[in-house]
C-alpha cells in the first residue's frame, strides 16, 4: 500500500506544481486554492508512505514524480521547449526512479 501512496502522492505533487503556475503567483484565487489543498494532500500521502518505506526512497521517488511530471506538463500544457538534452535529463531522472524502486526491499 505504501508504493500505492507514494505514487499519488507524485501525481499530486504534479497537480500542485500546475496549479501553482496557473495562480500567477498566487495572485489567482482558484489555482491557489488548488496548489495548496493538492500540497496537502501529497504531503499527507507522502508521510503515509513513509511510514514503511525508507526516508531516500520515498523522498527520492516522489520528487522524480513531481519533477518529470511537471516537465511532461510544462511541454504538453504550457508550449515549453522540448530538447534531445531535457528530453535525456528527464530520462536520466526517470531511470535513477526505476533504480531506487529496484534497489528498496
């Protein structure tokens, strides 16, 4: 059940990094609102899964969720550039993500 919560507590990780862009810095009531309950809710599944799995493991997984998420998103919803370079960086994050999961009991 804890890889369960890890995962969406980095799918909400993601959500709250959109979120957190559409607010204008928090000048956007709505995409505020979101950013912070979404926050909360990845944090609140964050500990959950921390309670059995391994402090690096855990941090490690759910900040590579947040991070290639977010690039995927910023490339999908927001036009940003998409490079041979950031495309390999984000593969680079998502193979040390598959190394952790391989190496945690």
């Amino acid at each position: 059940m804890a890889w369960i919560y890890l995962v969406l507590a980095g799918v909400f990780e993601i959500v709250w990094a959109t979120a957190m862009k559409q607010s204008l810095g928090f000048s956007r009531l709505w995409p505020s609102v979101i950013t912070i309950a979404a926050m909360i809710v990845s944090f609140a599944l964050l500990a959950a899964a921390m309670r059995s799995l391994p402090l690096g493991t855990a941090y490690t997984i759910w900040t590579g969720i947040g991070a290639v998420g977010a690039f995927v998103i910023g490339i999908l919803i927001f036009g940003e550039s998409i490079s041979p370079m950031r495309v390999g960086a984000a593969g680079l994050i998502v193979s040390g993500l598959v190394m952790m999961k391989l190496s945690t009991p």
